[in-house]
C-alpha cells in the first residue's frame, strides 16, 4: 500500500513510529504536511497538489492533524475522501471529536457516562452556572484547549467565579465540569483501533498538579482496565465514528466517565508505557480495512 500521514513534523515520535511501522511491513509512507497542501476541487477529477506538484494517488491516509488547523486539516482530509483513499479516520468524525462540547452531548445521547458539564456565555449565567456542577471545587475548560492547556481547577466559589468571569470577558468559548476529586489527578487513556481496546495507561499528575497529561509533566503507567471500562471506551470511539481514537476517562464513585475522546492519540506514552507496538496495530489495521474500501462511496461531512 501507498500511505500518506498527514503531519506537520516528520521527527514527532508518533510521525516516525507510524513511518516506521509501515515499512517494516513492506509498505510505503510519505509524510504530507497538511498545511503544504492545497486542492483542486472538480467534479470530474478531485487533486490534491503539494509542493508544486500533483499527489499521486494513495489507498490510505492516516490524519495527524494539529487542534489548531482542525478547520484546514479536515478540509484535506476530505480531499482526500473524495480520491477515494481510506482514512484511519473519517474527516467527518475528527471534526466532530474536535467540538469538546458537541462530542460530550454526542455521548450524553447515547448514555455513556460523563461529568456533569455545564456551558453558558452570559456573565448573569455564572452563579446558577456553579451550582449546576455542584459548586466548588470545579473544573473550568477552553472548549479550543489541548494537552492541558486552558484547563483550570477552581478550589474555591470566588475562585471559579473570578474565572469565569475573566474567560467571558474574553469572548472566549467554556465549558465547566464538576470536579472528580476521587479520581485523584489520575485518569486512564484507553487507545482503541477498530472494536478493540489494544493498550491502556494510567497517566498519574505529578504532585501539584490535577491535570494527568503527560505534556504537564504527568507519569504514565501500565494499568489492567475493567470490563465496564473497555465496553464504555469502545462505545464511546464508536459513537465518534472514530476507527482509532484515545480515550480518557475517570474513574469516578460510580462508574466510568468519559473526559475526552482524541482522534490523534500520541504513540510514545502508550508504546513506552505497555511495550505494545500500536503503531504495527495501526498500518494492521488499515491493511485489513482499506482494500476493501476502496470502492465505498463517502460523503463530503
């Protein structure tokens, strides 16, 4: 097979695993830049052109696209739906994961578990809104945030409110959670690729810190995930209309929450953490389901 990775930097570690794993099983992977890209949209004969020069056709693609190009990304991604190559990931359901809020009510429909979220933009809306969660402690996100960042833990009610009421001010999308304080600054990222559960970590904050991620200076380790759990991330890519995808959840007093569902899930963290070769797991993947694909017929999202 003929693979294109959509990825802005060929040295990332999930980049070069991805390259790696296809070679290894005889395949070829050319990494694009997504931002490298532009398109020529015709009825009769969709391209895609990079760097002067027209794409020659791929049978699949594996997106990597960074939450601040979402819009762009996708727009490729969709290009090269219409080539008829086989994403990893639909075009459609990247975006959808990308929405934090819409993809919380996707999941809420469907009754998977989640914290109790509550979003608003009027600063009249705030005490009613603080209440709705529970009060304080809770947790105030940027809906655009990622790894982390825009993510605040207010201890007290004149903390959240202090925040809240910066963030409106700054014309900028939030949404607030109640805070899962027996989760203990740990969640679990369970990685998906088709109905599976193939590696799952516990990603543990470092002392100070409530956020797990490991780009805060979190820990990961190996961690044996329950029957509820695997069922409640699976349930939850599928939902997404993800075919690999990172899920993160708590565990909370009753049950399993979901925090996130990420369609670009990192490789290093997971692969260092469990010894388990995800990135061969992948190009697996996309040797079982691509060939056959090749002559659906997808929509445009």
């Amino acid at each position: 097979m003929r693979i294109a990775i959509l990825s802005r930097n060929r040295k990332l570690y999930s980049t070069r695993r991805l390259i790696e794993a296809a070679e290894e099983r005889g395949h070829e992977a050319q990494v694009v830049d997504t931002l490298g890209c532009y398109m020529n949209i015709a009825s009769h004969r969709p391209t895609i052109h990079y760097r002067g020069k027209q794409l020659e056709a791929f049978d699949a693609v594996i997106p990597r696209i960074g939450a601040s190009i979402t819009f762009y990304g996708t727009a490729v991604l969709r290009q090269f739906e219409m080539m008829g190559t086989f994403p990893l990931n639909e075009s459609v359901a990247v975006t959808r994961s990308r929405d934090k809020f819409r993809s919380l009510q996707l999941l809420s429909r469907r009754g998977i578990g989640l914290p109790v979220t509550g979003f608003a933009r009027q600063l009249g809306d705030i005490g009613d809104l603080i209440e709705m969660v529970g009060g304080a402690p809770l947790v105030v996100k940027l809906l655009e945030g990622t790894q982390g960042i825009g993510v605040v833990l207010c201890e007290t009610r004149k903390a959240a409110e202090s925040v809240l009421e910066a963030f409106m001010g700054l014309n900028v999308s939030i949404m607030v959670q109640e805070y899962i304080k027996e989760a203990g600054g740990a969640d679990i990222r369970c990685f998906v690729i088709g109905d599976k559960v193939v590696a799952a970590i516990k990603r543990q904050a470092k002392p100070g810190e409530f956020r797990s991620n490991l780009h805060r200076g979190g820990s990961a380790t190996l961690v044996k995930i329950t029957p509820q759990e695997r069922s409640v991330a699976v349930r939850s890519a599928k939902i997404m209309g993800l075919n690999v995808a990172g899920v993160d959840l708590l565990r909370a007093n009753h049950g399993p929450v979901v925090m996130e569902v990420n369609s670009s899930p990192g490789l290093e963290g997971i692969e260092t953490s469990t010894g388990k070769d995800v990135a061969g797991m992948i190009v697996g993947f996309l040797e079982k389901n691509a060939q056959k694909d090749r002559t659906r017929t997808r929509g445009t999202g």
